[in-house]
C-alpha cells in the first residue's frame, strides 16, 4: 500500500505487518485514534511526521497478500476477540492484580508509583470486566445474528445496535485514558535502576495487557462495527 502523511494509522494498522508494534511502542493510539492521520498522529505525540512515514514504509511488504480481517466472516472476528483477547485479557488481569496486591502489602513500602500503578489497575478491571461481559453479551451476539440474517437473505434489523455501538466506542474512549495514564507509570518505574525482578516482570505483563487491549479495540472501532453498521444498512436498504 502507498504510505505518506495523509495516510490514515487505522488503514496501515489493518494492511501493514508490524505497523501495531511500532505504534504501541510509540504511544500512538491507534485503537481509539485510528481516524487520525500519520503526520497528526506524529505531531500529538512530538514525533517527526517524516520519520514516522519512513520507518512505517520500512515495514511494508513489496510484494506477496497481507492477512486483514476486513476479509474474513465478522463471526470469525468477533470468535478470535472473545477466545483470543478477552480470555487473555481476563487472566492477565488477574494475574496482574494479585502481583502487585502483594508487592504493595505491609511490611513492603513500595514507591509512589508503584502503588498508582497498583490502583491505576483496580480502576481499569472495574470499567473493563463489565465492559468485555457486556459486548459480548449485548453486542457480539447481535452482530452473529445480524450475519447469520444477511446469509440467510432474512430482513430483521436491530434498531439498537448502533446505539450500543456508540457507547462501546465511548467506554473504549475511557479506557484508552486510563491505559495512557498506566503507560506514564510503567515507563516510570522502567527507567529506575534498582527494580527487583519481580517488579520488572510485572511490568512485562502491564506492557503485554496494554498492547493487547490497543489491539481489540482497534479490531471492534475500526473494523468489526463499521462492518456490522455497513451490513446493517445495507440489509436496510434491500
């Protein structure tokens, strides 16, 4: 694909390998961020736009087909959100939580930091748990049931599914902030000298849930629910 400022970084997330990496370890939000441009996206996070426009077309493959979801069965999608991220995100969580519970707990004195990090994850396991139950319960299954109706060349339409999308996207919102907040921290304390190996394998972990929560709210905002809307008007219109 041709890559220059103007280029979306939800397009080159979707079409070009790796290109989630760098912008993970760039700070770019292309979860939530996905309809900024490369050069905004560089200016917001004080990087050279040109810079950024060169090592992402370092990334791209000259020739051969990239893998997109774009291309698959949105059941598909929504099977590898909820087996893949979901799961994944649901044990990391706890994983994370009871590691810092019992790095923060008497007779331990923990820096500043390393107790904001601690809190800083409370507040996210109490907006994301009920927000994973809650798509999939109230949003996954309407989509399945939306492709399953288009297959069957069936007409029903659910009137709320947009709605519930636009609250989705906002909640992603939220915790895009809170995951920005978390990534000050993590940065923080990963540039201290002395941390322990518990520590610094702890902030491996927070690093991990942090790319893979970018990643599935990408998959759903720029993906999976702007297929679903454009289904949804399509079987509205035949």
């Amino acid at each position: 694909m041709k890559v220059d400022e103007s280029t979306s970084i939800a397009k080159i997330a979707d079409e070009i390998p790796g290109a989630r990496q760098v912008f993970e370890t760039l700070g770019i939000d292309y979860a939530c961020g996905g309809d900024l441009s490369l050069a905004d996206a560089a200016y917001a996070e004080g990087l050279d736009p040109e810079v950024l426009v060169a090592g992402v077309r370092r990334l791209a493959a000259p020739s051969g087909e990239t893998h997109s979801w774009n291309d698959r069965p949105l059941a598909d999608l929504i099977r590898h959100l909820t087996d893949e991220h979901h799961r994944f995100v649901r044990d990391e969580l706890a994983a994370i939580s009871f590691g810092l519970f019992d790095l923060c707990a008497p007779p331990a004195t923990p820096d500043a930091d390393l107790q904001s990090l601690r809190a800083a994850i409370v507040r996210l396991s109490d907006v994301l748990l009920p927000h994973m139950h809650e798509e999939e319960d109230n949003l996954f299954h309407p989509i399945e049931a939306l492709e399953r109706s288009w297959q069957s060349s069936e007409r029903p339409v659910d009137g709320e599914l947009r709605t519930r999308i636009r609250q989705v996207v906002t909640e992603h919102g939220t915790i895009a902030v809170q995951l920005r907040s978390i990534r000050e921290l993590r940065l923080r304390l990963e540039a201290e000298n002395e941390l322990n190996a518990r520590v610094r394998s702890i902030l491996e972990s927070v690093a991990r849930l942090e790319a893979h929560l970018h990643e599935y709210m990408f998959l759903e905002n720029c993906i999976l629910f702007p297929r679903a809307v454009a289904l949804q008007e399509q079987m509205t219109a035949a």
